[in-house]
C-alpha cells in the first residue's frame, strides 16, 4: 500500500473513486452520488488539478494498484490556519487493515508541512463507528458544530502532535 497527493491528469481515477465512496457510503458524506455523477468532465478536472499542487487544498489516494482510499484537506478560508478533512473513505476490503489510518496520517503530515494548525473533522452523529476512528487517531470532539446540520466536530491539533513528512 502506498499513499500520496492526486497529480494534475487524475480526474478520471479521481472520479472513479470518488463516486463509489459516495455510492457505497452515501450517510458518510454531504455530497450525493445523484449529484456528483452529473458534474463535468472539466468540473473533475479541476478540481483534480487544483488539489495537485499548492498549499491551500490537497487531495490524497491510498494505492493498491489503483486507488482504494482517499482524503483530502482544504484550507478554511476565513480561519486559514484551519483545514477541513474531507470526502475521507476506504474501501470495504481495505478496512480494518490500518489503511485509513495510514492515510488520514499521510494527509495531516502534509497539512503540519503547510502551516496549518488544526484539522477539523466534521461526522453525521449516527457514524459512531468513524467518530471513534478519529478520537482513536487524536482528534478531540468539539462542542459547538461548524455547519447548521449538527455534525459532530473533532479537531486535530498540529501543534501538539509531532508529525513525519510524506
């Protein structure tokens, strides 16, 4: 297993994995499969290409040949010492494996390289099984939510958690 950052010329291996996560996980995410399988090639595209390079968002695989897990950081851009994990999902035969785990350590070893001081994860309140998945990893519960859904919040602070390069 190997982990590392989308490059520019993914969108289809990036589309690919992002529509099963929403079709096999769809209480996981905000997103639908409904609406992301209508978006444009170039939609995908960019968003690939944006999340290649740069600090300000990145989006992550776990490779086992092809893509199996994937992750992604993108800066809060009214608080931008705060990145939002997002569309985090592995695939059912590679969980429990410490895939995810792994992976989600990948992407906060990057976001620790780009001068972000919190990783903030926000999870529907049904998911216990992911929210003790993140407190397990470090990330604490907070009491107010981020968005008016209720989610819970945990953060991951970068600053008291020494992190290796990716």
């Amino acid at each position: 297993m190997t982990f590392r950052r989308i490059n520019r010329n993914e969108a289809g291996s990036y589309r690919k994995i992002r529509l099963e996560s929403l079709r096999e996980s769809p209480e996981a995410f905000c997103s639908t499969y409904d609406e992301a399988v209508l978006r444009s090639q170039e939609s995908w595209e960019v968003q690939a290409s944006q999340s290649a390079a740069g600090s300000d968002r990145a989006t992550f695989f776990a490779m086992h040949g092809d893509p199996v897990g994937l992750a992604a950081i993108y800066r809060d851009e009214k608080i931008p010492v705060i990145g939002d994990l997002i569309q985090a999902w592995v695939a059912p035969e590679h969980r429990g494996t410490g895939t995810a785990e792994a992976l989600i350590n990948f992407a906060i070893s990057w976001a620790a390289q780009q001068d972000f001081q919190t990783i903030r994860a926000e999870v529907t309140p049904s998911n216990s099984q992911v929210i003790g998945f993140y407190e397990r990893l470090g990330f604490l519960r907070v009491e107010e939510a981020h968005i008016p859904q209720a989610d819970v919040v945990l953060n991951y602070n970068l600053q008291s958690a020494p992190h290796q390069a990716p």
